[in-house]
C-alpha cells in the first residue's frame, strides 16, 4: 500500500483535493479534522491544553480564537502546543493506516498541513503539494475563517512557502484555475501511479 502525503499552506485547496480523492475511493485522513476532535467537548487534548495554556477552554472544548491568540507569533507557546497535538494526531493517523490496509486499500491519501515542516514527509512514498495563487489563498481564509489579515499573515509566515513546497513535490495540483483542472490532475496523478 502506497502512503502518498497531501499538503500545501492555508487556503490552498487541499479540502478541494481531498474530495477529489475520495471521490477516486481511496481513503484520506484529515489531520485537520482529527486536530478538531482532539478539541471538542470531550477530546483528548483538551486537559492537556488547559494545562499549558489556561484560559483556552470554554464550556469543555477548547475556544480556537484563544488558543490561536496565546500561541501566534511566540514560538515557544507554539512549540508546546504542538508537542500536544503531534503525537496525539500521528497515534490517530497509524491506526487509520491500519484499517485501511486490513480493508486491502491499494494507497492512502495523508492530508498534512505541517507535512515539510514537521518532516513527515520522509515516511511517505510520494507528495503532492496543493497550490494556489497568493491573492487567492488569502481571499479564500478571509471568506472561511474569521481571521484578520495580520493573522492571515502569521499563519502564512510560520509555513514554508509556497514555492519550496511545489518544488519538493512529486506532483502540483493547482486549485486557483477551475475544480475541472484540479481533478484532472488528481485523475492522472491516479492512473499513473496507482492503477
């Protein structure tokens, strides 16, 4: 079974992605999604996220807005969350690993974030980087998410850029053209290697 990782930065497309893949019928995991549950009512890293950064927990789950305000921008505040969170994250991602391969899946898709940043990237047996153009990127947070440009910009910063990212790729899936040219990326992308 083939691990193929799924990255790029913030509002690049990779949701867009990741249903192209599901749409193919191979399995994804979300770390994203996974991320969310471990702070919701009754996650994991709830507890562990009160600890270190008392005030971040609102009616049992953890209040995003705050936890995002005590970590951006001081390294050492995200370092600690992150040794929270990584492990917690990569314990859920082998047992999705497992089922898939007891269910004979031919790969898995791993949509990562942090996939470079975190090295993750050298376990995997390919990478396709999302990837979008800037003004796009930022018009697509700003829509989603209630974030101002001055966070926009801290998340943008502590990610690799962009063109770092496509040129480590084993494929570019471009998302700021058309959701038709996206999947016809990811359906030769699927022919190619996995069929």
């Amino acid at each position: 079974m083939r691990l193929i990782g799924l990255t790029g930065g913030i509002g690049m497309g990779k949701s867009t992605a990741a249903a192209l893949f599901r749409r193919a019928h191979l399995p994804v995991f979300d770390a994203d999604r996974v991320v969310r549950n471990l702070q919701a009512k009754g996650g994991a890293a709830v507890p562990l996220i009160a600890a270190a950064f008392p005030g971040t927990v609102h009616d049992g789950r953890i209040d995003r807005a705050r936890l995002r305000a005590a970590v951006i921008g001081k390294p050492a505040a995200l370092a600690r969350l992150e040794a929270i969170i990584h492990p917690l994250v990569r314990a859920a991602e082998r047992r999705f690993i497992a089922r898939a391969q007891r269910h004979g899946a031919p790969a898995v898709i791993l949509d990562i974030p942090l996939l470079f940043e975190t090295g993750g990237h050298r376990r995997l047996d390919s990478v396709i980087v999302v990837s979008a153009p800037a003004a796009v990127q930022r018009a697509r947070v700003r829509a989603r998410r209630q974030m101002n440009d001055a966070e926009i910009t801290a998340i943008i910063a502590r990610q690799m850029p962009d063109a770092v990212k496509r040129r480590r790729a084993d494929l570019v899936v471009r998302t700021g053209l058309s959701r038709h040219h996206a999947w016809r990326q990811v359906r030769r992308f699927i022919l190619r290697t996995l069929r």
